[in-house]
C-alpha cells in the first residue's frame, strides 16, 4: 500500500483546529490528526481537549507522560497528517546497533574521544556485530518472552548457535577450536575473556532479567565442569548437544537446607554393589534453567565427600517450576532425584573432590554476573538520565533539583566503579592460568560482586525516587525501572550471597598478609 502524502502546514493552520470534533496535535514538527483518537486516549479525552493541548505544540507534554515507541506504533503513526513547514523532526528512538549518546549510558571504551588499555580494534568491531544481534534478534523475543513466560524461542537459540554464541559465552578456550565465531569476525585463538564481556554486557541490554537467565544461563555455569573435568567420551557426548542448543544443561547445586554452604547438602549418591553406577537421591532448589533443561551437573555427598556428577535427565528425576519474583522464562525448578542410576563414568573430576570442580566454576560464575549487573545497572542510569531531562516539576526540569543530581552522581559513580574494576579483573584473567585465577581470583571476584549488587539495589532504589509513581509502574516510561528494581535482588543471592562472598575476600586477603608486619 503505497503511503499517504503529508501535508505542510503552518502552525496558525495547526491552532485552528482546536475544538471537540476537530482536533489536531503538533509532535515534533509532525501534525496529528487526533479528532476520532481522543476517545480512545488512555488518559480520557479531556486531556487531549486542554487548552495548552488542543492545536498546540504538544511535543514537551507527550514526552512528559509518554515513551517514544508509542508515537511509533503503527496505530499512532497513521493518525499523522502532516509537517510544519521549514520544520524537522529531531527526537529519535534507540536506533538499531547504535552506540548511546546519552553521557554514561555506555562504558567508557565505546565514546568517542576516550581511550582504553584493554580493548582492541577486534573488540570493537566484535562489539559491533555483537551489538546488532542482540537488538534485532534477542530484544524483540526478550519483551515477548517476559510476558507470556515461556522460554527463549527456538529461533533465537538456533540464531545464536550458528554463530557459536553459546561456545563464545562459556569463554576461551580448546571447545572454540576449529569453529567460525560471529561469522568470522573473530578466530578461536584471538577469542578471550574481554570478548565474553561484550556478549554478557550486550545481553543485559534487553533489560528483561528472567530472559536473560532463561537464555540458557544455565549452561554458562553448568557446561565449565564438564568442559573441564569430563572425561573425553563425555564430553564428546554432551559438549555438541550443549552448544548447539538442543539439549541445555543447568547446575543444580543449591538446596532447601544449603546453599553458599556446599557442606551442607543432603543430596546423597551411593554406588551399587558392582560399582559401575551411582543411585541418587534427594532434592535441588532454585535450580536455572532446571525445568527445561537436559542435563544436570549434580553436587552429591558421598562416601568420599562432596562429589560432582553429570545426570542426564530419565527415570527418576522430576521438575517443577519455582514462582519467582521475575518471570518463569528462566525456568527456575525444585528438582527431585528419586533412585537415579548414573554411570560412575559420569563423575566430574575425582571422586570426593567436588569442592574443588566447583570452586573453579565459581569464579567464571561470579565474573559473569558482574559483567551482567554493571551493564543492567549503566542501563538504568541511561534511563534515569532521558527522564529527568524531559520531565518538569515545578516549572523546571527534574535534574535542576539538587537532590536528583545527587541521586544521580552516586548512580554514576557506582557503575563506573564496577566497570574499572571489572575491567581490571578481566585484563588478569587473560594473563592468568585457570590455576592461577583459581587461586589469585576468588576473593577480588568475591568483594566485587558484594560491591556490584549492593550497588544495584542502591541505584535500583534511587531510580524508583526519581521516577515516582512510574518506578512501580510495569508497563509505560517506568517499566524497565519497576522491573529492575523487582528483579535485582536475584544477583545478591546467585552465585553466593553477598555476606559470604565479601567474607571470602576478606578470609583470602588475611591468608596472605605477611607474618612480619606491624603497625
């Protein structure tokens, strides 16, 4: 259908049209026809027939009440008619693979004019690439994924495995060899851990936290055990069904009775009487990922200790869904294990020496999740920032009160904090031996994902006190506050709980002080 052609008008043509029955609109420089609309309007017709309304320039109060992707819709767009005459329109939406120009809406690598030790022109082109992805593939399924619950489409998780996404996201190493990542832009050998930092922050983006973890979250931390500690036959079995999508993974190590407290748990594998099989029993909790999931990396006490073994869902092992407080496309599970015969072959590394198989994924774990909040909560700021530009009180934009300038400075200063640190800790990663992160690693990882997540929900509380009444809003400008704000205490308690983790660090850091030193 060929598009109407608009007419140019003047704004004394646009002001006559100002009545009940006639009723025309300007937008940014657009000229909306809005007569059979206003009974329509959300907010009742009066508004659209006040004064100030009605044939004016209503540009500064649709912004003031509304997002850009409503003018956008279909359904509104049609209703324009025309263009002020000399006149352009100057307010645009995100634009595909754009890089933000809002002041720190983006890590400091990617604004121009600044410079960065640790990034190359392959990071940058990577990021790119990386960037148009997520917005035309993964965004759009996000938003409907989070609102009818299900899991990632199926076209998303093969989208992403043609591209060796899922291999990239589990970091460098031998698993990349001989694959075409991101269409070649980078090779498995220049692959390293600042490359998994862009996936992980690119992914954030979407702003929807039950997505990204049901975007087989569970694989990134329940695959590393068996990449690392699976015998070859394992791993030639399971690794390829992991990557490609088709059957995901999922760690199961928290409980009802432990969590952080891995000693704690009463999941419990015995081997039968010709010790070829392990027999196990018992329940998981909180488990990622765990209702949709295939394979299951098993913490079990056993005889010799705390163990690690590869399940592969059958007989015996029964998933229900855990309501949460963000949506089930995570697919967040209580898992059962009523006598699950597994092969002994299915051990993850030595018998009774699990604490050390999941004290290496830990780190990996916990790495990711900082990745993830810094770029969630530099989202908010971004938003923060847009809002208290185009929203008056009192006659004056929001950000001329001291108060939300406050709010905001220490917004900022907390994610820019995270992400030098962050970026710090990566730069050692790629220099580090996995024994070498295993050792040196645990208790920065462990203090700077206490710092992260108390940071978010600082900033999560500050958002919702800027936008008012729209911060618990989940629909409309404030809807990605209201979801943040809901959501973010997940990353204080996955991966260890903040108090246990900081406890770690600090433990670490005592370990090492120096036996001749004094005041």
């Amino acid at each position: 259908m060929a598009s109407k052609e608009l007419k140019h008008l003047t704004r004394e043509e646009v002001e006559k049209h100002n009545k009940d029955g006639d009723l025309w609109i300007i937008i940014d420089a657009k000229v909306y026809d809005i007569t059979r609309f206003k009974n329509m309007h959300p907010g009742g017709a009066s508004v659209l027939l006040d004064e100030e309304i009605a044939g004016q320039d209503a540009t500064e109060a649709f912004y003031g009440l509304h997002m850009h992707d409503v003018i956008v819709k279909p359904q509104f767009a049609r209703l324009q008619i025309g263009v002020i005459a000399g006149e352009e329109s100057v307010i645009h939406g995100r634009v595909v693979g754009e890089i933000s120009k809002v002041p720190y809406a983006e890590p400091t690598w990617l604004v121009e004019g600044y410079h960065n030790p640790y990034y190359t022109d392959n990071h940058r082109k990577f990021q790119k690439v990386v960037r148009r992805f997520m917005d035309e593939v993964v965004a759009p399924d996000a938003l409907a994924r989070e609102e009818d619950g299900k899991p990632p489409s199926k076209e998303v998780i093969e989208a992403m495995a043609k591209l060796n996404l899922h291999a990239m996201r589990m970091g460098p190493g031998k698993h990349l060899k001989g694959l075409e990542l991101m269409d070649g832009i980078v090779t498995p050998e220049e692959f390293d851990y600042f490359h998994e930092l862009i996936i992980t922050q690119e992914f954030a983006r979407t702003g929807r936290r039950g997505y990204g973890d049901g975007l087989m979250s569970g694989s990134v931390i329940g695959l590393p055990p068996v990449l690392n500690f699976g015998s070859p036959e394992i791993k030639a079995k399971v690794v390829p069904d992991v990557l490609s999508g088709r059957k995901p993974i999922c760690l199961a190590i928290s409980e009802a009775f432990a969590g952080s407290d891995v000693g704690g748990l009463k999941t419990h594998a015995h081997k039968t009487e010709d010790g070829k099989h392990w027999i196990i029993n018992g329940t998981k909790k909180w488990i990622t990922n765990g209702t949709f999931a295939h394979y299951f990396t098993v913490g079990c006490k056993t005889e010799d200790g705390f163990t690690v073994i590869l399940v592969e869902r059958g007989e015996g092992i029964e998933t229900k869904s855990i309501k949460t407080s963000y949506s089930p496309t995570a697919g967040t599970a209580f898992i059962t294990f009523d006598n699950v015969k597994v092969p002994v072959e299915n051990t993850l590394g030595p018998e009774g020496a699990g604490i050390f198989v999941m004290l290496s994924n830990f780190n990996h774990e916990r790495w990711v999740m900082i990745c993830s909040s810094a770029r969630s909560q530099r989202l908010i700021v971004e938003e923060c920032l847009k809002w208290t530009n185009q929203r008056k009180a009192f006659g004056k934009p929001l950000h001329s009160q001291a108060v939300i300038r406050s709010k905001l400075a220490a917004m900022i200063a907390r994610v820019e904090s995270v992400q030098n640190w962050l970026e710090n800790l990566t730069h050692q990663m790629n220099n580090m031996s996995y024994k070498e992160q295993a050792s040196k690693l645990a208790g920065p990882l462990g203090i700077l994902k206490m710092q992260a997540t108390r940071s978010a929900q600082l900033t999560a509380t500050d958002a919702v006190q800027i936008f008012g009444g729209r911060g618990i809003t989940r629909t409309g400008m404030g809807g990605a506050i209201e979801h943040y704000h809901r959501t973010v205490p997940f990353d204080a308690i996955l991966g260890g709980a903040e108090d246990v983790l900081g406890d770690l660090g600090v433990r670490q850091a005592i370990r090492g002080m120096p036996k001749n030193v004094k005041l």
